[in-house]
C-alpha cells in the first residue's frame, strides 16, 4: 500500500516514521513534507501546496493511494476531506463540517453544552466594548479566545485588565484575520493540562495513551502561547480510572453530539482537557487531528501497526479492532525552536550534529527544516521534535535532552524543564 500524508511538520514526520514500519507500507508521500521526511527511507516529498485539493487528488488517484492522513488543521477546516471523499478517496480526518470542532471554538461549544461535556463558563462577541465590560465585570484571571484557527497563537489567559483589553483590541484589530472577528471570553482554569487523542470511525472511539504538551514559549509554563515546545507519553497525570472518566464523561458524548448532527467522523478527535486538583475534567479545547508535538511522544510507543488502526477507522471496523498496543515505556520531545518564535524568528540556519543525535538512540523529527544540497537547514518557528523512549518518565527526558545537546544551530532556543510538572507531582 501507499499512503499519502498532508503536512510538513513534526507530527507528520513522526506519521511517516511510523507507517513506514508496517510490512504492509510500501511508500509514504508527504506533501510538502520537511527535511526530515525527504530524508526516511521509503518516502519522498511532493512540492504541492496543501490547498491544492484538484492536484492533491489528480496525485492521490493516479499513483494509487491507500490512504491520505490529514496532519493539519487548516485542509480540514477547509473541506479537504470532502473534496477527496468526491472522488472515492479514502481520508483520515473529518469533513469540513466536522472539522468545526477545531475551526470555531463557539460551536464547539455549544456541541460540548448539547452533550452535556464539562467545560468551563464562556460568552462569545463579536465587538470589542461588549467584550470589555463582560471581563471588567468577571475580573481576571479570565481567558479570551480567538474563535477560528490561529495556529495555537489566538488565546490570551490575561492576568491583569490591561492585558485583557488588549488581547480583546488585538483579535479585532485583525491581528488573526477573520479568525479572530468573534471571540470566547472563557473563566479561567487552574489545573494540569492534558492532550487525550482519540481515533474513531465515526461509531466508536477509542483514546491513545494520553500525553502533556507544555504549550507555551518559557520555561515554568509563562509566555505566550505556542503550537507546543514539548511532550511526554504517557502522563502519569492520567491514571487508568480517569482515562476511563474521560472515556465516557467526554470521548463518547462528543461522538454522540457529532453523530446527532449526522456528522460521519473518521480521524482523530483530540480533547485537550484541565484536570483541576480535585480531578474534576474541563474540556478547554478538541482538535480535529493529532497533536503537534504530542504525536512525536505517542507514536514511538503504539506496537499496533498505524495502517491497522487507520483502515478500520476508514471501513467502520473499530469496535471489533484488538485493544491497541503499547510498549510499557515513556517517550518524550523537546522541541527545538529558532529564538524569536511564536513571533519572529531567523531562517536559514545550518543544523550540524544531527548524526550524533541519532546516535544517542534519539529520534529527530523535523518539523520546520529544508535540505540545500548536503545541508538541513532551519525554516521555520519549530525546527525539530527531539524524541527519546526511555524505561521510566525521567529517563526519556534525560535521553531527549543528551539527545538535544548534540545539535547545534544558530539562534536555537528550547525549554530545558520538559516534564517538570510531573516530577514535582507526589510519587512520580
Ligand atoms: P486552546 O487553543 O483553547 O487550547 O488554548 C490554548 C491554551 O491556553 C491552552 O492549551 C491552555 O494552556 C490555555 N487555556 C485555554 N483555555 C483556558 C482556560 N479556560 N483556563 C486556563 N487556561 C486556558
Ligand atoms: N500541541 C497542541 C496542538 O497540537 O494543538
């Protein structure tokens, strides 16, 4: 079989990575794909655009693809899947309908209040004085979300009125296009952040092992939101009694809400949830696709081959499908970034010591990298997803780490206290 995967970042190198090892995985296309994935044996880049759905499906057709796995949001919210479903190609990942789980947060929100799915208190606007006075009146902390897609980038938890207003000024001020012209102001949450992926058929669904991403630029969780700077798999955070809480408070009564809107979902349904310290769940957001850089963690785990659980989700076979398997070991990613992201950032950087990376036993997925000749250079906010396995928590990350020491490129920046929310936990 031939899969073709739509992406060019860490997620979708590590998604290449893992089809690959499945007998049954001749060939894996990305397009466009990164330094990394032109580099895996048994996959190759396609330079198409990501919006070019005719060209994606005139390739997808002609060469024969199993499969395609949408890795980003962006396609899905713009009706890939239901462009290529058209031409009887199989996809990986909600229609355009579906994908409104991710691409407007109110109505998400208002599919989460339906299915009687915990999450926290939220009005939404669409001009600026209103907004105001609602969180004048609330107070802070208070959350203002931009209600489209802003590559992770449009939530503001403001501590403090001025910050509040202002990330109120910026959305409508056009800052996130048309994304940020309605916005959530949503109360605040204390509590440990987690990333539950599920995968379903549209029938049945089934969580991976769940991770914890550390979404924002500094170190101790400050600063502003990113796409993610760091992941671990599996949480302790997420015991196997909550993990089932999560399964039938949240997993299944979102899939319900979605079929009662005659919604077929085929792909991964992401919620990304609060566990407050009285282990009460909050659902603050569900994305339609895997997570970036949580995959980089779950997947060098899953012994269950990808293709496996991918064609039973797209034939409606999940409910009979094998419990899924996991190595009993921990995995996590350190990111590293090119300084100045989430804002902006230098391009075009060299990265050297890649080879001794791989030699620590480390995976370097890329995420924004190109090859020039012999060279990997940087092009991009998030240039590599460094993953290790390890046999304990603390071991992974001790391995990611030696891992990340032996890179080097210029003006690299990465947070050096991934995990650290775990290991101040009591018993791990
Ligand atoms: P979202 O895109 O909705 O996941 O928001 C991005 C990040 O902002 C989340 O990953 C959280 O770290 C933070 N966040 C979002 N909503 C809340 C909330 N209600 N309370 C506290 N933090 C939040
Ligand atoms: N790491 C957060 C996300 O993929 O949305």
């Amino acid at each position: 079989m031939k899969a073709l995967i739509i992406g060019s970042g860490g997620r979708e190198h590590a998604l290449a990575w893992k089809l690959l090892q499945s007998p049954r995985i001749a060939e894996v296309v990305c397009i466009p794909g990164n330094g990394g994935t032109a580099a895996l044996a048994g996959c190759r880049n396609l330079p198409l655009s990501i919006s070019d759905f005719e060209g994606i499906t005139r390739f997808s057709l002609v060469n024969n693809m199993a499969f395609v796995v949408v890795g980003s949001e962006q396609p899905l919210a713009a009706g890939i899947t239901d462009y290529l479903q058209a031409q009887d190609i199989k996809v990986f990942g909600p229609t355009k309908i579906g994908a409104q789980i991710e691409s407007s947060k109110s109505w998400a929100k208002t599919l989460m209040q339906a299915a009687g799915i915990p999450t926290p208190d939220s009005k939404s606007f669409t001009e600026a004085a209103a907004a105001i006075a609602y969180i004048e009146q609330q107070g802070t902390p208070i959350v203002i979300k931009a209600d489209g897609l802003a590559s992770g980038k449009g939530v503001t938890v403001a501590h403090t009125l001025a910050d509040a207003r202002a990330a109120v000024n910026k959305s409508f001020s056009g800052h996130f296009g048309l994304a940020g012209e309605r916005i959530l102001v949503e109360s605040y949450l204390q509590g440990q952040e987690v990333s539950v992926l599920a995968v379903t058929d549209g029938l049945t669904i089934r969580p991976l092992i769940p991770a914890q991403d550390h979404k924002t630029i500094g170190e101790g969780d400050t600063g502003a939101n990113t796409g993610g700077m760091g992941a671990y798999a599996p949480t302790p955070v997420v015991d196997q009694p909550l993990l089932g809480r999560i399964q039938t408070e949240i997993l299944e009564p979102a899939l319900k809400g979605l079929q009662q809107q005659n919604i077929d979902y085929r792909g991964v349904l992401y919620a990304g949830l609060m566990v407050t310290p009285q282990e009460d769940l909050q659902v603050i957001e569900f994305n339609c696709r895997f997570g970036d850089p949580e995959t980089q963690a779950i997947l060098p785990l899953l012994e269950t081959p990808l293709d496996a659980i991918i064609l039973a989700c797209l034939e409606q076979r999940l409910a009979d499908f094998p419990p899924f398997e996991w190595k009993s070991a921990a995995a996590a990613c350190v990111v590293m970034a090119a300084a100045g992201y989430p804002d902006v950032y230098p391009k075009g950087m060299v990265i050297s010591g890649l080879e001794a990376a791989a030699e620590t036993d480390a995976i370097v997925f890329h995420a924004g990298t190109r090859r020039v000749q012999q060279q990997v250079q940087a092009s991009g906010g998030r240039v590599l997803g460094v993953t290790a396995v390890g046999e304990t928590f603390e071991s992974a990350i001790a391995n990611a780490y030696r891992a990340v020491e032996c890179i080097e490129f210029e003006h690299s920046y990465y947070r050096s206290d991934v995990g650290y929310r775990v290991k101040v936990l009591p018993g791990t």
